[in-house]
C-alpha cells in the first residue's frame, strides 16, 4: 500500500501517478486514484515492524528517516531505542494521526487509557481522553483536523468512539470485502476461530479460496479502480498482477496472511479479518501498543520529529553524511526514473557508512538496477538472500517484495 502523499493541491501525487493523457482511459484512472487520496487512507499501517527493526538493525545512534502514513512504526521504532526518528509525509491527515499519537503518548495518565485509545478504539471514553489530555497539546492544524468533520459529516476525532480502523480509505476497502465475502456465503471472522495454523489452512480453502473463482470476483478484481482501497495506483497495478489475473495474486496474498502465520502472533491478520484489533487481552499488537513497551514509547517519544514534507526535499535540507536509516515503504513503486534518481542522490549524499535502507514493492523484485544510475546504486549492496527472507516472513503478507540495500 502506497503511502498517501499530497500537497493542498495533490501536487506530489499527480507527479507520480498522472503519466497518460487525462481523456485517455488509462489517465482517467490516474486522476480518479489521485482524488481517492485526498483524505485519511491507513488508520493502520501495511508493512511488518518487526522485519523492519530486523533489517535496519538500529542502534542508539541511528537516526531513522521514515515514510509515516498510518504511523504504528513510527511508534514502534522507538523500542529499538534510535537516537532520533523523523517521519515525513504530504497526506495531511496522516500528519494529524501522527502528531495525534505523539500527543497521546506525551500526555495521556496511564497504559490502560492508551490501550484502550489506539488497540481498541472504539469507546466514548477516548473521546473525554482526547478532550481531557491531548487536546491542550495539539498543534492548530492538527486540531482542526480531527475536531472537522469528513465528507458525510462525522467528527473525525468520533471514529476513536467507533472503530477508526474501519474507516479511511483502507477500512472502507476491507470492509468492502467483506461485503463481497458475506455475499458468496463467507464471514470473514470465520478464520479467527481456528486454534492452528493447520485449522487456518483447512478453513481458508474451504471458505476463501472458492470465492476468488466466482466470475464476479474475477471480473471486479480486473478494474484497476477495485484496488484504489488498498493504496494501488493504476502503474502499480500492473506491477502486483504481473503475467497472472489480479484475483489470482489477490488469493495467494491472501492465502500467506491467513495461513502462514499463527493468529497468536499475526495482528494484521486480527485487522484483515476482524476490521480491528481482537479484545482478548492476550491478543497480538504492533510494538507500541503492547504492555512490556509502554514505558519505553513514553520515554523516548521526544525522540519523534513529524515533518509535513517530501522525503526528497526532507534530505535536501540535510547534510551531508548526517543519517544513516531510511525506510521509504512502497513509494517507490509510483515513481518515475527522474524521481528516483533524485531520491536515491540525496539518499546517498546523507548517507553514513553502513547506512541501511528498507522498502518494499508490489512486485517480486527490486525496481532499481536500470532505473537508478550506476553511479549512484553502485555505491549500495543489495542484500538478496536477506530480502527474500524477509518478505517471507513479513506478517502484513501484502508485498511482493522486502528490499535491503547497505551502503558499501
């Protein structure tokens, strides 16, 4: 899932996405995606945290530099102990869900009530908690933000009374297929009763993977648009599906994140087929939530600095040899040659020795080699045999591909 990027104009995400003529059937796509984007996308992020900390192998002196979106690692980046985190990001709403949970973590009383604010998230209680504690410490913006109302008029800060999760453009999009689901006979809450992952199995190919022969299935999945939910600009697309039929990448996604991992350990699967995380007290979180870390994310959470920018123009502002993390999510993946270029030669220029950089694209492989010039990625050693480790064990199930490059 690509990580929203906007300016008050959409201007970041037009120069990424817009690459045909706006009348002709593949630019009415770009500009109906780009629209999509305009509001809140991930509630939650995609990409599995505990792979990322692997990969990165942060240190007390790393200073990690991060796409935010939803910004649950962001958060969780900080039980790896890193010097300084930025997280920078154009989607508006994304910067306020940030500032928000920096906020929260600053200032809310207790474990309980940040539990219950962000793994929960859907009591009247976190609405008083909002008012009582963030609140006073919210920037304007940020404030303005959740205090409006969205497009059919529900207070922004009311989806902490009603599930966030289910909403934005990503919990539309699950929900919608769990729709989609329901009416081929299937509950998708069905798979969380399994006690194993061989259960998992069993329920997955007797409930989900018929569905996905349905010719409607077959058909919706085909529209570029059906995928919008999910992050998935139209070139993207085209990358996920490779040779094969989109509902047949979609199954064994699909597949991974219901089977290869055991629920106990799999929250992204609790999100996928819940719509939320489970309220069983012994249910898995993401790092930042979970009890054992509380203490940590409270005491280093100074240590986050949210930037409204361009991870581009973010490194442009840097000095040289002044970082040495980078996770850029699968932003990438919407990028022309020329963006690359730019990206990657102020990566480099920023970059300390040993610097490490983390992404992921909706495709197998890495998309550098032939787009990004020797002379500026033959600098970096692309960790192969690491990455495809990885990107299995990547929980989100999500990705083609988890790519690990060091600087040599």
């Amino acid at each position: 899932m690509a990580p929203a990027v906007r300016s008050p104009k959409n201007r970041a995400v037009r120069a990424a996405v817009h690459r045909h003529d706006h009348l002709s059937k593949q630019g009415i796509l770009e500009r109906a995606f780009t629209f999509a984007f305009r509001g809140l996308v991930y509630a939650q992020i995609w990409e599995d945290p505990a792979v990322d900390m692997e990969a990165l192998a942060i240190t007390p002196d790393s200073h990690v530099v991060t796409i935010a979106s939803g910004g649950c690692n962001m958060m969780s980046y900080l039980t790896a102990n890193p010097r300084a985190i930025t997280a920078v990001d154009l989607n508006t709403a994304h910067i306020a869900l940030n500032k928000l949970k920096v906020a929260a973590a600053r200032h809310l009383p207790d474990y309980e009530t940040f539990h219950r604010f962000f793994a929960r998230a859907n009591s009247r209680q976190n609405i008083l908690a909002y008012r009582t504690w963030v609140r006073p410490h919210l920037d304007e913006t940020s404030k303005r933000y959740w205090e409006s109302r969205d497009m059919v008029g529900r207070r922004r800060i009311g989806g902490f009374a009603k599930g966030v999760y289910k909403r934005g453009l990503l919990g539309n999009f699950i929900g919608a297929a769990h729709l989609v689901a329901r009416l081929n006979g299937v509950n998708p809450k069905v798979l969380l009763t399994a006690k194993s992952i061989e259960e998992q199995r069993e329920i997955f190919d007797r409930e989900f993977a018929p569905v996905f022969d349905k010719g409607f299935v077959k058909w919706l999945t085909d529209q570029p648009a059906s995928l919008f939910g999910l992050g998935i600009p139209p070139a993207q697309y085209e990358a996920l599906a490779g040779d094969e039929k989109m509902a047949v990448v979609l199954r064994e996604r699909l597949e991974k994140l219901a089977c290869d991992f055991d629920l106990k350990d799999n929250y992204f699967a609790w999100q996928a087929f819940n719509r939320g995380y489970s309220e069983d007290p012994n249910a898995p979180l993401p790092p930042y939530l979970q009890k054992e870390h509380y203490d940590e994310i409270v005491e280093r959470v100074n240590r986050i600095e949210v930037r409204h920018t361009n991870f581009t123009d973010y490194l442009k502002s840097q000095d040289d040899a002044s970082l040495d993390r980078y996770i850029l999510l699968d932003a990438q993946d919407w990028m022309t040659d020329e963006q690359l270029t730019d990206l990657w030669t102020q990566i480099t220029r920023t970059a300390k020795p040993g610097s490490r950089v983390l992404f992921r694209t909706a495709g197998v492989a890495t998309i550098l080699p032939g787009r990004v010039p020797d002379a500026v990625l033959g600098k970096w050693d692309y960790r192969a045999e690491d990455s495809l480790d990885y990107t299995k064990r990547d929980r989100s199930s999500i990705y083609g591909g988890v790519h690990l490059y060091v600087l040599k």
